[in-house]
C-alpha cells in the first residue's frame, strides 16, 4: 500500500534526480537523433553507423549515473521502504505534464533495479503498470513542430501539394528532379487508390521528421480518403551520379547502388512509393536497424505508426525508433499478459538442438527463449563473455533485414509449473550456474528473448518444390545481404537460420559471427601429391581466420534440388574471390545501399515520363 502522507524530505530530491538523470538522457538521445538528418545530407555513412551503435549505449550510460549520483548523495541503499514508495509518488507528480512520461517510468524501473532487490519489483515500488496517460499529448511549446502534417489536396493541385510537402522538410540538398519524382509519386497513388476520386474527407498526413537509416530517409505517412487508410512511405536517396544510372538499378536481392559513398553532384532521388500495411511492415521489420526521429513525443509517433500498422505490436515499435530499453519494458509487459491468459507449457524448442545456446518457447507465445549454456563442445571454442559481445555487435551493427533483433533481460521469473520436466532438467544440466529456483518460480540470470521462425531446415524438408526454390534463392540472398554489411555468419548450416512469415531468411546463430574485413578468404590448395590428394585430413595450413568458400558446398549441398536452385543462383557464393572482393570494397570505404523493398519498386528501374 502507498503511505498516507509524504513525510520524507528526502523522498522528492531523489526523484528530481532521477527525472534529471532521465531527462539529460532523453535530450542526448534527441540531439544525436535529430543529426542524422545532417549525416544524411553530407553522405556521412560511416559517421550515421557509428551515431546508430552509440545511441544504444546511452541508456545504460545515463541510468548508471542517476544511481552512481543516487548513491553518492543519498545513501539510497540505508532508504526505507516506505521512502522509495514516497520517491515513486513525486515521480508521478513531476511526469504530470511531461512530454515522455513512459519512457520516464522505464527509467525509473531501470534505476531502481539495480538498487533494490527483485523481491520489491511490484507496483509499490516500480512501475508494473503506466501511471500516466500518453493519449494526447503534443509539443506545445511555441514554434514547436506538431507530431504530423495534414494536408488536403484537390483533384487539380495533387502534383503540387507533393513538392510543398517535400519541401516541407526542409532537406538542404537539392532534388535531381523533383517534378519527375513527384509524377511518379502521384501516378503511382493513383494506381494504388484506383484512381483519384477524392471524398468529403481527403488528406494527406504525413509525420513530421523524416526517418533516417543507413544511407536513407523515409518519409512517412497516409492518405485518408473517407473511411479508408492507405498506409504509405517514400525512401529519399542520393542520386547515383548521372553515368552510373544504369548500374545504380542493378545489383543482388537487396540492391547494391552507387559505387561510392556519396553521388558526384550532391542531389537527391524520391526512390519509391510504397504502399500499405506489409510494405512498411518491412521497412520497420525487427530485423532491420533502429531509425533514427527527431521527436519531441514518442507515444504521438508511435499511436500514428500503429495506425498504419496495426500488427505491429507497440514494443517493436519502440524499438524501431531507438527507444529499445521501453520497448523491452512493453514486451515484458505483454509477456506477462500472455502467461495470465494462457495455460500451455515452456518446452525444449524443436529443432536441432544448438551447441551453445538453450532454446525453448511457449508454443502459444510467437518467440523463442535463448539461454548460453555453461559448457560448450570442443569445437567451439567460445566463453559466455565472446558469446554475449556477438549478440551486441549484432544489435548495434545494420541488420539489413537479415539478422533477428533480440531482448536481452536480466534476472527473469518464470512460473515453475509452466515448465515442461525435460526442460528443467536441461536447464539444470546445461545453464545451473544461469538458473535459480525460488519457491514456485524459476529465476533464470540471462536470457535473450527473439521472434520464433521456421527454422531453415525444417522448412526446405516440408517445402514443396516452388517453397523450396524460394527459400533457397532467399537464403543466397540473405547472405549475400549480410556481406554488404560487413557480417560473415560463421556457421552457415541452415539450421541457423529461419524463415519469417513474409517469406523472408533470416539468421539467428550469432556465436560464430564475424567481420567479413576481419576474415581472410582463400582458395583450397592444390594437392601437391598424391598422398595429400588422397588423404581425408587438411594438408594445408588453416589461420585463426581463413576461410575456404568452396568447402561450404558439402555440408550445404547434399540434396540435388537444393544444389540445382543454389547453383543457379548463388554459384559464387563458393568462391573466394566474390567474398575478397567485397571484402576489399568493404576495407576502401564502401558502404553498399541494401534496401527493405523490392528492386521492381524502385522509380530508377523506370523510364523517365
């Protein structure tokens, strides 16, 4: 129960502190945000990776000095409990009129878990629930930029109505051609509505920061006309320079576009109308990187966002935009929903069983739990603390919409009844130093939590012949998408990857992962003999980071369908030269263009009207 009266002067100087450790963050994270859109104009590519991995960090920066400063000013371990229950309730009364209050009250948990026991992790003392509303709220500050736009075109200023509303954004270079991406911008929602018959209620809205990731922006929005939504997006690139036009449409699955980091003259392309819920399901998918949004109230973004995609749960919409810590606390929060409303049990995950990770699930709950297991076998030759720095180097690192994002939590309690036996015996077997029972719970110190997939194996064995072609060109590809960012997966076995229910290949194994600047690919020697020709043992000498693409072909390509569709496609996969190759691109600057839509829906593919 919260106490009756406020009798601990000290309560509110703790919570004022808190909320200025939470605010200090927020406005880095924003300023570092609203950057980007500088990042983009100068083609710094490599500046916007470095601003996107360090932008992760904050959070955990910024809650380690609130409870450093906590500590320091305030004894707060000596505090009472009644006086951390009084701290909670002037943290309320400072988020009245806040323009983050849920991202606040993350914070705040974020804090106080690391000074409390997990014992007091209910209401009383953390935010198990909102305490604040975020319907509503909107900058309101003078001069302040609203959330969204709307505008309300007519039938004869359609084309107009486009350029203000790029120009709106204030971009600083200048368009190649505005007027002939703008035509294609309007000819292709007109294809999309069926034609333009605008009713009583017509508009366009459009969010008001642009979405910057990787060498793109993305604007935002949807064209309401009466009672029907249609979710849209516009990707603004740099134009290739003017001779490489050609190339610039060309590429693998993903799209590899200019040469260079940059276009020879400066200006920039409309490069897409995308369309409807699936297409920005995509461009948000939780296998891509965070975007970078200058936002003053994230909970307005995200309601607009959920009424494009409606889907998309809100935690993975937060985690889109780089607010992944609240994004974890609203995943949680569902988590604990799902167990309330739900009576099947956690069980060993089918599949094969992986050498260095425990998976199990909750066939109910579409995710998969991921817990590093104590002791490996010999050939992998890893410790928990390589195996964690993969898993950050894949949330920091351009996931390009081939590596799944994952939560990573601390200290979580399970209910013991909802265990399957078997798992529990593997949990004890495999992970006891991870794993504590307490009472009716099962306290597990560290997992990783990710969207369940088909894994790739099992698929490719219950496909039909076109399913399997499919996937197979997929998984050439999503490797081929990993290389552009610099990933090379390490272990390569399909079973390490899965396919989502887009149709997409993903991979999920991350221990073995490696920068493909940091591998040293080369070809089998030739025999030099007879004997070396005939034996079953390595001749040659193997460096710590060699790797031989054509000794992939065993282990991958022992079914004939399989081998004829990844021949087809994906020969050069097996070849040392394709992976040196970009490997030096990679070293001398590139930055390779992957894009989270298809190559046919690129205006650079079509004829100038």
């Amino acid at each position: 129960m919260f106490p009756h009266k406020l009798t601990d002067s000290r309560a509110y100087d703790i919570a004022r502190a808190l909320i200025d450790g939470f605010n200090r963050h927020y406005r880095l994270f924003r300023e570092t945000s609203a950057a980007a859109k500088g990042r983009f104009e100068q083609a710094d590519w490599h500046g916007q990776q470095r601003a996107q991995a360090q932008r992760i960090e904050f959070y955990d920066q910024r809650v380690d000095e609130a409870v450093d400063r906590l500590r320091r000013e305030f004894n707060v371990e000596a505090l009472s409990m009644d006086t951390w229950q009084q701290v909670k309730l002037h943290y309320i009364g400072l988020l009245t009129d806040h323009r983050q209050p849920e991202l606040a009250e993350t914070f705040f948990n974020s804090a106080t878990a690391k000074l409390l026991h997990r014992s007091y992790f209910r209401n009383d003392f953390i935010f198990v629930r909102p305490a604040i509303s975020t319907e509503y709220i909107e900058a309101e500050e003078p001069g302040a930029v609203p959330t969204y736009r709307a505008y309300y075109p007519s039938k004869d200023n359609l084309h107009e109505t486009w350029v203000r509303i790029i120009g709106n954004f204030q971009l600083e270079l200048p368009f190649e051609d505005l007027e002939r991406d703008v035509e294609h911008v309007v000819q292709a929602m007109v294809v999309e509505l069926g034609g333009f018959r605008p009713r009583t209620n017509f508009q366009i809205q459009v969010l008001a920061s642009l979405f910057y990731r990787n060498k793109g922006a993305y604007l935002v929005g949807k064209i309401i006309n009466g009672f029907n939504e249609t979710p849209l997006a516009l990707p603004i690139l740099h134009a290739p320079p003017s001779a490489d036009r050609a190339d610039a449409a060309g590429g693998a699955q993903g799209g590899d576009a200019d040469g260079a980091t940059a276009s020879a003259d400066g200006r920039l392309v409309i490069d897409a109308a995308l369309f409807g819920e699936d297409e920005l399901l995509m461009i948000f998918s939780y296998a891509r990187a965070y975007f970078m949004v200058d936002m003053e109230v994230p909970s307005a973004h995200v309601h607009f966002l959920r009424s494009l995609m409606p889907r998309k749960p809100r935690a993975e919409l937060y985690n889109a935009i780089g607010l992944q810590k609240h994004g974890k606390n609203l995943f949680y929060r569902d988590f604990l929903a799902h167990l309330r409303h739900s009576t099947d049990a956690f069980r060993i995950a089918p599949g094969i069983k992986g050498m260095v990770m425990l998976v199990f699930d909750l066939p109910s709950f579409p995710y998969v739990f991921k817990v590093i297991k104590d002791f490996y076998p010999a050939q992998k030759d890893t410790t928990r603390e390589q195996i964690k720095a993969k898993y950050l180097l894949v949330k920091q690192h351009d996931r390009v919409g081939r590596m799944a994002d994952t939560l990573e939590y601390s200290n979580v309690a399970f209910p013991r009844q909802r265990f399957e036996d078997e798992l529990v015996a593997e949990l004890r077997h495999y992970c006891g130093s991870l794993l504590e029972e307490d009472g009716d719970m099962l306290v597990i110190r560290h997992v990783y939590i990710e969207r369940r997939m088909i894994p790739l194996n099992i698929y490719l064995h219950e496909a039909s012949p076109e399913q399997l072609a499919h996937a197979v060109v997929e998984y050439g590809n999503a490797i081929k998408d990993l290389v552009s960012a610099n990933i090379f997966p390490g272990d390569m076995l399909w079973k390490n990857f899965g396919v989502t229910r887009h149709g997409k290949v993903v991979f999920y194994d991350y221990d073995e992962i490696e920068y493909i600047t940091d591998c040293n690919f080369r070809r089998v020697p030739e025999p030099r003999n007879e004997e070396e020709e005939m034996s079953g043992e390595v001749w040659y000498s193997v460096g710590p980071h060699d790797v031989f693409p054509e000794t992939f072909a065993p282990f991958l390509l022992g079914n004939a369908q399989v081998r004829e569709v990844f021949m087809a496609h994906h020969a050069e996969l097996l070849d040392a030269a394709f992976w040196q190759g970009h490997k030096e691109r990679i070293a001398a600057g590139h930055v390779h263009d992957v894009f989270p839509y298809e190559p046919s829906k690129r205006f650079s593919r079509r004829p100038a009207q």
